[in-house]
C-alpha cells in the first residue's frame, strides 16, 4: 500500500534576512506553513518574531537572497496591499479596527461596494452577514465596532480576512486582553478556520495555549531560525530550551555579595493598579540586585511606575526602611530616596537638546541656588565633570548636547542624574537597551558598584541573559502577577530555563537547574 503524498505547503519562507542600520534582525530564517494547521511561532521578546511576519505582510522589504514562496510559485511581496492580494492577513495584537464605523463597513474597508457612485452599504450588510453567523458573531454587521468587547471586535478581524478570501492568517498574541471565557471562544474559532482549510500561523508566549492548538512550533533566537518540533514533539521543556540557549557573555560584572541577608530597604505587598498589575509583591534587600523578568505585557514597567508613584495605585502598600509609603507623584519618590531610569530614556529621561551638564544636574538643581535664587554654575560644572569621569561617560565635556552622545553614553548621564540624588533605592528599567556591547559591560559595572556600595537596586530587564548575570535573586511577573522567584534561598538556580518557566506558567521542576 502506497503512501499518501506529501502535503504541498502554503507557505515557504527561505533564507530570510533583514538588516536595520547597525542591527542584524533576521539571519537566514526559514518556516513552512501547510493548509489547515496552526503553526505557532515562539522565541524570546526581540527574536525576530514581528520583523518576519512584517516581511510577510508586505510592511518590510528583505533582505536580497530571501524566498517567499506560496503554493509552490516563488511570489514578490512589494507592499500590504500584495500581500493581501495573496491572501495573507495579519491580526495584530493592537487591533487595526475603526471603531466610529460598523462592523460592515469595517469588513469592507478600502473595498467598499457601489452602486453607481454611491456605496452601496445595504449590500455590505447583506455581504458579510453570513460570515457573522458562520463564525458565531453575537452581533450583527450595522453594530458599530466601538460598541464591541475586545474577543467581538477580534472577530471583526477574522471576518475580514475571510471576507478577504485570506488564506494565510497571522494571529500575534491574540489572548492578551482576553478573559478565559472569551479564550475558549477564540479557540474554538481557531480550530473552525483550521478545519476549513485556513494556515494560521500563531504568535504565543503562553506554553499551554501552543501545546493545546498547535500541530508544530518554529522557534526564532536572536533573529536566528532555531529549529521546529512536531506535534509528537512539543514539550514546554524542549520549546524553553530552544529559546533561550544561549551561553553567558563573559562580561557580566557580579563582585558584590548581595542577597537576602541584608536589610530589608523595600517591601512591596500585592501592589496592584486594578488595570494591568493585579498583585505585585517583592521585598529588596540592602546591597542587594534584584531581577524583576516577565514577558512583554507581564506588568513589570507597570509595577514600577506603581512604586514611583508614576501611576494611581488601587491596592496594596510599599515599604521603604519599615515606614509605609505613598508617594503621588515621581518627585516625592526622588525626596523619599526611591529613583528610576525609564525604558524609553530619549522620550521620558533625557532633554536631548540640552547639556550633559544640565542633565546631570537637573534633578539637584535646587542644591546650587545661592545669593536668593542665582545658580552657582561653577558648583553645577564641578560637579557634572565628577559625574562624567565617575561613570566614564565619553563626551569632551560637560557643555556638549546629550543628544550628541552615543546610546550608552546618554543612558549614563541619565543614569548620573540619579546618582546625584544620592538615593536609597534604584530601580532601573531596561537599564542597557539599544546601547553596544561595550557599553553594558560599564553598566554592569556601575549596578555592581552600586550593589557593593550597599545600595538596592531592582532591575527590570528582558534579555535573560542580562538578569542572571547581573542578579542575586529574580521575581518574575506573569500576566499582571509576580508568580514566583528564583535565587536567594528558594534553592532553585538563577538560569534562563527557571525564568522563562515561570515567565510561561511551566512547572518548575520540569526544567533542569
């Protein structure tokens, strides 16, 4: 008895790369996507995930060598409206819907019917109202979008594409803002479209969502393709392992001997702001880093503006040294001791057109007043040009705008502005983002002198290898929640695969220390 055929694949993407300036965001990646299956696509936050799938939907252009190939004919994707026209739709986890029209004129949007001149909007409710019941809309197509929950107004996305005749539907993180009940709903959806014929390629931090619906996984690292597993094949284990196997870069600086043993500075009890932290809750010790890790969406920027009195809180308390405190603006933090370094430094932390000097000394401005309110200038100068020896911030001095600095060297004269309050508590958001290679070496440097000079600092990071070079402990957050911790003296090792286990909701003792 004779074999069946192979399946002829959907979708092939061949020897995908795609360069920005100074950044190699895919190299070679490849993927294979057949009719009727879910395909999940993992990796870490910055694997390469979105940039392959822009590619796909016609947003970026590759890289010369690449091969996109869709039912065995070599295609050339030169824009969204050529990648629809090959059937390709992309749900993106913000959905792309205009909630002042209906959901008919949504579906429609940009192929609108006529009649004669006019748009024939009586047709467009005809045309789409069978799509609404065939997918179980509770909805009709005169609703306007705006007035729809979030699981409605993603299956207005999913009727569009159909409506589209899509074939290639893309879904990037679709539970997100979801409850579980209208989870099961999507779900359930899913596998309608799956037995239909549809090729769903599914983007998904969430282990048990991939184990439940996918029949294979790609996983990206770091813009690399790393391998796909079967359905046979698809263990929580396996996929963490795949993406995060990397080995440890030798320049992590950890000299201090921090932990749990040093005083208590913080105690942050179920902090939450009844939005995106539903409870947050960690205690940081004196000379001590501490990790905070978590997928993208987890709450871990939210929690810290929760602390920094950025954002209202609604539940749960701080503690700085065993007093209760709530601070209601970022000032009051900076006067109780408690700073932090944004994520975003050129859009929330740094007055690019301004001095490195007045950068640094922005935030002790009010030390330098004298004679009823002159500034002494010769103080402030001084003071700046410790401040950029300290910290081996390259600038010829301190008169030259931070915008002309480098990534690093303008993390670092943000970072010294902090400094200079002389605070308690640092908390530092993604503290090397977009900075090179040998500028986090001095960052690690700095955290570590910081540790060693009995400072606590808390740092929140998404390249896993940074956390557990730097870390004495790591909480990490899951949707909203801190879930659990590694380090210290819970006896599980600091390691990529513990992390990225709670991070995905795996048992932890399913992956080794």
């Amino acid at each position: 008895m004779s074999s069946s055929p192979e399946p002829t694949p959907i979708l092939q993407m061949r020897n995908v790369s795609k360069t920005f300036p100074g950044v190699k965001a895919l190299n070679n990646v490849q993927l294979t996507v057949y009719p009727g299956e879910v395909h999940a696509l993992m990796g870490e936050n910055g694997a390469g995930k979105s940039t392959l799938m822009k590619i796909l939907s016609g947003a970026y252009f590759p890289d010369a060598g690449a091969e996109i190939i869709i039912d065995g004919k070599p295609v050339h994707i030169d824009g969204p409206l050529s990648a629809k026209a090959l059937g390709i739709a992309i749900i993106y986890q913000e959905l792309a819907l205009s909630p002042n029209l209906t959901v008919a004129e949504n579906i429609y949007l940009g192929r609108e019917a006529h009649r004669g001149p006019a748009i024939d909007r009586a047709g467009m409710f005809a045309g789409c109202a069978e799509i609404l019941a065939n997918l179980g809309a509770n909805f009709g197509p005169r609703t306007l979008v705006g007035d729809l929950s979030i699981a409605e107004q993603q299956m207005v996305e999913v009727a569009r594409a159909i409506h589209a005749h899509s074939r290639i539907l893309v879904m990037d993180e679709p539970t997100t803002a979801l409850s579980s009940r209208e989870t099961r709903r999507l779900f359930d959806l899913i596998l309608r479209l799956k037995s239909d014929g549809l090729a769903i390629i599914y983007i998904s931090h969430r282990m048990a969502e991939v184990y439940e619906l996918a029949e294979r996984v790609s996983v990206l690292r770091d813009g690399g393709y790393v391998g796909t597993l079967s359905r046979e094949e698809i263990k929580p284990e396996s996929i963490v392992r795949m993406m995060v196997g990397r080995d440890l870069s030798s320049f992590y600086k950890k000299e201090h001997r921090g932990g749990s043993t040093g005083k208590a500075v913080m105690e942050v009890q179920n902090l939450g702001d009844g939005r995106r932290v539903k409870r947050g809750s960690f205690v940081l010790h004196a000379g001590e880093v501490l990790g905070l890790a978590g997928l993208v969406g987890a709450g871990r920027t939210e929690l810290a503006r929760l602390i920094y009195g950025a954002e209202l809180r609604a539940a749960g308390t701080v503690k700085l040294e065993g007093r209760e405190v709530a601070y209601a603006t970022p000032g009051e933090a900076i006067e109780g001791g408690v700073v932090y370094l944004t994520e975003d430094r050129k859009a929330l932390g740094l007055f690019l057109d301004m001095s490195c000097g007045d950068n640094i000394n922005l935030g002790v401005i009010g030390r330098d007043a004298k004679f009823g309110g002159w500034l002494d200038r010769a103080r402030a100068k001084a003071r700046s040009i410790g401040a950029i020896k300290a910290l081996t911030i390259r600038v010829p001095g301190p008169e030259v705008p931070v915008g002309a600095l480098s990534g690093g060297n303008q993390q670092k004269v943000l970072l010294s502005r902090l400094l200079e309050t002389q605070p308690k508590v640092l908390i530092l958001d993604e503290p090397t983002r977009g900075v090179d290679i040998g500028a986090k070496s001095e960052i690690y440097r700095i955290i570590d002198d910081l540790a060693q000079s009995g400072a606590a600092v808390l740092v929140i990071s998404s390249e896993l290898p940074e956390i557990v070079g730097i870390a004495d402990r790591v909480v990490v957050m899951r949707e909203g929640e801190t879930v659990g911790e590694v380090g210290g003296a819970t006896g599980v090792a600091i390691t990529e695969e513990n992390i990225m286990a709670l991070a995905t909701g795996v048992e932890l003792n399913k992956v080794a220390a």
